[in-house]
C-alpha cells in the first residue's frame, strides 16, 4: 500500500538522498518532462530540473548518461525534437511534441480486435513476434481490448527462422545494398551476389529478398534458405531506394510459379488390383484388364502438369503402366530407365 | 531485448491503459501486460514516484488501489500510449494482411476494417519492407472439406473421414474428434484426435477424400497434446530408419522440402545427405519418381529395392510396347 499522496516528494529528500535514481524512473520523468514543455530545454536545464541527473559526480559523467538516454527514448520511437526558443540561445535544447508522440484516436468492434488477436499469433519470429506484441501493447493502451487467448477458427504461423533473416530486413528498412554467397541449385552454382534490397517476402512459407541485382542489372528475388555465410552491408544506408511501382508479393508469386498455363490432358493407366492408390483417388475406373497375368483396372486420370506427372506415376513402379498418351509412357520410361541403371 | 528494455515501453503504456480501464484487477491488467501481478505491482510503485517537474504531491502520477484494483487519479499528462514504430506497424498489418489471404481464417471484411483503422491512427510509420503472401492453394473440393470440417469445430462434433496417407500409399477410414484447423507452408490441415491412430493426427485437407460430421460431439481426451509445428511438420521417430542419398542438382529440392540431415556438398552441384524415413516403399517411390536424380548410397537393400522395382517397371513397359 503507497496511496499516500503526500510522502514522496522531492522536498522529503527522498530523491536528493538517493545514490541513484532507478533508470526507468529517470527516464518516465524524462518523458514527462518533455511531453510538458512547449519550450526547448537544454541539457543543463534538464540536469537541474529531472530527478536522477544531480547524481552524476561530473559534467562528463552527467552528458554520457544524458546521451544514452536520448538514444535509449529515440530507439522506442519517441520524437525527440531538438531546437533553439530564441536565435541568441547557444545551446540546443529538448521538447516532445504530443501530437507526435501519442497514437492516434482507434477503436476496434470485437471482430476487428479478434482479427488482430490472430495478425499478433501469426508471427513465430525474434524479430516480428516482439514487435507484434509492442504494437499490441499499445493498442491496448488506447483502450482497446484484445483477447488474445479467444478460440480461433484456422491457425498460420509464419517463422523466420534462415539466419540471413535479421541482416536481409535490417539493410531492407536501413536502405542499404548488400552482398551474399548465394547458392543456386540448377544449374548448380554458389557466387556472390550483390543487391540493392527492396522487401524480404514469404511467399508459401518460404523467405525471399527481392531487389536490384547490380551484377544483372535487373529484378532479382533470392531465397534465403540458399544464401550460405555472412549477409554483408555496401555502402551508406539510405542509398537504396525501393521503386514506387514494384510489387514485391506479385514479383516473388510469379517467379515461383510456371509461366506457363497447365495443360489439360487425359491419360489412360492400367492399375494392379489394389495398388496405387494415391492414382486411383484421382482416377476414375473405365474398366478391368489383365498386363503379364496380374489382374487390374483401366483408369483415366485426368493431368495438368504432364512433367510432374511423370514423375509421380514413376514412383508406383511396376503397378502402374502408362498406355495413353505414348509421351507421357516414354517419359516415365525415360525415369525408370535412370533409375534402374543406379549410380553411374 | 531484455527485460530492463522491455521495461520503460510497459511503464509508458501502463498510464494510459488504465486510465482507460478504471478500477481494473492487477491480475488481468498483468496478463494483458505478459507479466506477473508481483512485477506489475513494482511498475506502479514506480510510476507512483513519476511525475511532471515541481515534483510535489499534485505533480506525481496518482494511482489509487482498492483491494486488488487500481485507479489512476493523475496521470501527469500521460494520457495516450508513444505511437507505433515503424517496426510496429509493419510486424501488425503485414500480417493482418497474410490473413486475408488466408481461407476461411476470419471475415475478411473484418481484417480490412482493422487494416484501416490501424493505418490512420499510425499515421506516417514507414513501410517496413516486409510481405507475407500464405499462398493458400485449395481446390473447389479442398474448399468444401475444409468448410464441413469448420463446421464441425464449431458445433463440436466428430467427423468421419476417408483419408489418404501417402506414406502408405492407402485410403483409409477414420473416426476423429476435430481441435483445430492450421496452415502450414501454404496448405490446410485438419489437427484432430485419431481414434484409430489413438493419437493426435494432422491431416491435410487435400487428401480427406470423404468427410461426414456425426451427431456424436468430439471429444478429445484431454491429455491430447496440439502438435508443435515450429519445427515443421516431419518429426524424427524412434523407429525411423534413415538412408544416405545423393541429390543430383534436378533433386535438391528433396532437401529443402523435407528435412534432412548430415548434408554434405558435392561436385556438380550434388548434396549427400541423410534422410529418415519409416515406410521403405514411400521412399522407394520417392526415388524411382526422381530418375536417377536421386541415387541410394545406404542402406544397400534400399538401393536394391530402388533398382529392381524400376527394372521391373521398365521390362512391364517395353513388353506393353512390343506387343502394341
């Protein structure tokens, strides 16, 4: 119990016969104090003036600390403004303008702070999940009310667990070029890679950075998983500028799905009896025969990614065989072939 | 950050939140807070010593306590939280975003309700360079499993389903009790207790062939476990075998897709690495689909399996030819 309003002042001494003042309190009162001046406050004005800041034994130890501090209320993203009242003032001097500093006027209906209960889980990241929930703090704060243990109907998490992550969004919202040992699978190749970074992007629960690659002078988008070592900075930050009209979500999509429209085809399989299963859940039966003896269903499958196909009819080895369309029955032939061979 | 970092922006936010919550118990605004109410209790004592310069009694932030509640009298100017930081923002609505794209997560209308009042009331955060697209890929008939099984969750029933396990290669028939609905790398799955595994089970919607909600209510025992996705969904066993591959350029994929283990580089672009598996013929067919991209260093009877079952297949084919 402390609701004695009377018994902490300053005037009791308290402050004055303290070593030193916690450094959150110092800083809540740096806070305040700045929020409630409409003039600039230099620093010796704020030593003499915030409780905490008369402990420091010298000049020098007092401006370390106050440094320390602008950096710590900068770094939350309190708007720290710097400016002189009058042209004779030497010294800079401090304020915090409210309409810069508070959130502005929000309030959710049920289903919209429900929405948010499920954007804050959906991040299972060091670097998003804090901040997710620094923004849910916040709203809190400005009076709405967040459930966040409500039920939800699907679940989605997004991880960001390549080591390439943190550096990639870091020099992404620092702007600034980077460069990276990059490994591409096929053909195969690891170089080195330099790009101006515009977005990192999941895409599928896959990490992208997309961005101006300067070897090829063109629009590149690298998967993270594939970039091997250190992601090193180039440059000055603030150099990198994203162009208005790019569209990183659609750029990362189209680069990962076949240009190319499926082709809708039918193909004719002969199915051993019981087997194959994973083919028949997509077939249908349009009869019964006999290949070598082994009793069986015809089965017409209907195929939009033929190459693909090929191989996942492959896998079924002998219980399966291809009679229509003889391209299709070469390819998986071709497959098979290879892999009846073994290591060459 | 650590826990002295975490500290100021609770501090800066614990004023105005209870200003707008007066009388609330210290217990619920700690768990709103993510703290314990011990801790919460210090964040008041110190804010209690806060307040604007003069520093005297009407100067101090006020806060009064009634058994287990509290009530700021004064909040020394304090009155809104700090605005979101650029970070802030961009970690919210990318996400709120995500979801939209998401099937069936919540009323889209909703989200873009909450995208929009988040915008205004952030003002000029900057665009944090961050996208998230789940890429949901659900067929017509996909949409329509995944709409029962919602309706079943909400209703509390158990569901009957004909569901296929590529691992065995079969359909089979189930009876289990829906928990929840989740979506991992850009697919739908079913989180559900199998009473014919007797177990919790993910099932991924686009290989329930057949879904019927019964009139029985579902009822997880209650030691059922949500299963711990963070590592992806392929988990070690112990009775897992595990072969040693090399992955040709074509099938590097297979390393990025499943997980793998002792993986070494090789001439040519090859990888070789270690793979666990527990149904020999998911693997064989795993491999034999690859043609020759992949190729079986151990065990040798794998290796074996792989080469035979593929002859075979090829003899089958040349005599369907010859004879056509």
């Amino acid at each position: 119990m402390f609701g004695c309003g009377g018994c902490r002042g300053r005037e009791q001494g308290r402050y004055g016969a303290l070593v030193s003042v916690a450094r959150a309190e110092r800083l809540v009162n740096l806070v305040l104090c700045l929020l409630s001046t409409r003039q600039y406050l230099s620093a010796e004005k704020i030593r003499g003036i915030v409780p905490g800041y008369s402990d420091a034994p010298s000049d020098e130890a007092f401006f370390r600390t106050f440094e320390r501090d602008k950096t710590e209320l900068r770094e939350l993203g309190i708007p720290l403004e710097v400016g002189r009242n009058k042209v004779v003032d030497t010294v800079d001097g401090y304020r915090i303008a409210r309409r810069d500093y508070e959130l502005g006027e929000i309030d959710l209906e049920p289903d919209e702070a429900a929405a948010v209960a499920l954007a804050v889980r959906l991040w299972d990241s060091p670097e998003l999940t804090g901040a997710a929930h620094g923004a849910l703090l916040k709203l809190r704060a400005a009076g709405v009310d967040v459930d966040q243990a409500a039920p939800t109907v699907v679940e989605s998490k997004v991880r960001t667990t390549e080591p390439a992550f943190g550096p990639l969004l870091a020099a992404v919202q620092a702007g600034q070029a980077v460069a990276f040992d990059y490994r591409r699978p096929s053909p195969a190749e690891l170089r080195e890679r330099t790009l101006e970074p515009w977005g990192v992007v999941s895409w599928r629960s896959r990490w992208y950075v997309v961005g101006h690659d300067r070897d090829r002078g063109a629009p590149r988008c690298f998967r993270l998983s594939r970039v091997v070592g250190e992601v090193r900075k180039l440059g000055k930050p603030g150099a990198v500028r994203r162009p208005d009209d790019v569209n990183l979500m659609a750029f990362v999509a189209n680069t990962n799905t076949s240009a190319e429209p499926p082709q809708s085809s039918t193909a004719l399989l002969w199915i051993a009896a019981g087997r194959g299963a994973g083919l028949r859940r997509r077939a249908r039966v349009v009869g019964e025969r006999s290949v070598d003896g082994i009793v069986g269903d015809l089965v017409e499958l209907d195929l939009q990614y033929p190459d693909t196909a090929a191989g996942w009819i492959a896998g079924f080895g002998a219980d399966v065989l291809v009679l229509e369309p003889e391209v299709l029955a070469k390819s998986v032939r071709e497959r098979l072939l290879a892999a009846a061979r073994g290591p060459l | 950050m650590t826990a002295a970092q975490e500290r100021l922006p609770r501090l800066l936010a614990l004023v105005p939140y209870l200003l707008a919550r007066p009388g609330i118990p210290i217990d619920e605004a700690a768990t709103d807070f993510g703290v314990s109410a011990k801790q919460l209790r210090k964040d008041l004592e110190l804010l209690w010593m806060c307040g604007l310069p003069g520093y005297g009694p009407g100067d101090l932030i006020d806060i009064s306590f009634d058994e287990d509640t509290v009530t700021i009298a004064f909040d020394a100017g304090m009155r809104r939280p700090l605005r979101l930081t650029g970070a802030e923002a961009t970690a919210l609505l990318v996400a709120l975003r995500a979801l939209l794209d998401a099937p069936g997560v919540a009323e889209a209308d909703a989200i873009r309700r909450a995208v929009a009042k988040i915008e205004s009331a952030a003002g000029q955060a900057r665009p944090g360079g961050v996208e998230v697209g789940l890429g949901v890929r659900e067929a017509a008939e996909t949409a329509k499993v995944r709409e029962v099984v919602q309706s079943a969750l909400r209703a509390v029933r158990a569901l009957r389903i004909s569901y296929y396990t590529a691992s065995k290669d079969e359909v089979t028939e189930r009876t289990v009790d829906p928990m929840r609905v989740l979506i991992v790398d850009g697919r739908g799955y079913l989180e559900a207790w199998c009473r014919r595994a007797d177990g919790v089970r993910l099932f991924r919607l686009d290989r329930v062939d057949e879904v019927v909600v019964l009139d029985e209510p579902a009822a997880p025992p209650p030691y059922a476990e949500p299963t711990d996705t963070s590592e992806g969904l392929f988990r070690a066993a112990p009775d897992q075998r595990s072969a040693r591959l090399v992955l040709r350029p074509d099938a590097r994929w297979i390393s990025e897709y499943y997980p793998v283990e002792d993986v070494e580089e090789l001439d040519g672009g090859k990888l070789r690495v270690r793979m666990r598996y527990s149904d020999v013929s998911w693997l064989v067919r795993l491999v034999l689909g690859q043609g020759g991209e992949v190729v079986v260093e151990e065990p040798a009877e794998l290796a074996t399996a792989v080469r035979e079952q593929a002859a075979a297949a090829v003899a089958r084919l040349d005599r369907h030819l010859a004879a056509t």
